[in-house]
C-alpha cells in the first residue's frame, strides 16, 4: 500500500480548523439565546463535535500535539466569549 505524505500544521488545516470554531461559536450564541432546557444538551453536542473533529484531526496525524492544544484552548474560549456575549 502506498504511503500518503502528510503535512502536519499546515495553515490550510489550521484554517479550517479555526472556521469550525467560528461556526461553533456562532451557532453555540443561537442556541442559548433560547433560554430553555434543551439548550444546554444542543450547546454540549455542538461542542463535543468540534472537540471530536480536532481530536480525529490530531489522531490523524494532521495536528500535532502543541496546535491540538491550541485550538481547544481556542474553542473554550470561543465558548465562553459566546456565553457572555448572550448574557451581556
């Protein structure tokens, strides 16, 4: 089987990695503005699901272990900035 080189770091993955984290944000801001209960369980889904595909992208060789940390940091950041942008 040929091997696949893979560039670890590279800006486009970084990219896209921080897109995902600003469209979690943004959707982590829609969800709370409802106020009710399911928006705790859809604000943890929609995060466990960009931590997942950071992870799969570490996992994958695309990532190493210092930007991995990186941007979690970045998005429970992106988190909290979306929480205390809906509480104002």
């Amino acid at each position: 089987m040929p091997l696949i080189q893979i560039e670890q770091d590279s800006p486009e993955v970084i990219d896209s990695a921080r897109i995902l984290i600003a469209a979690m944000a943004e959707e982590v801001c829609k969800i709370l503005t409802r106020g009710n209960e399911a928006a705790q369980i859809d604000k943890t889904r929609e995060t466990a699901a960009v931590s997942g595909h950071l992870n799969a992208m570490q996992l994958h060789g695309l990532l190493s272990m210092d930007t991995y940390g990186d941007l979690i940091a970045e998005k429970v950041a992106a988190v909290r900035a979306a929480e205390a942008a809906v509480k104002g």
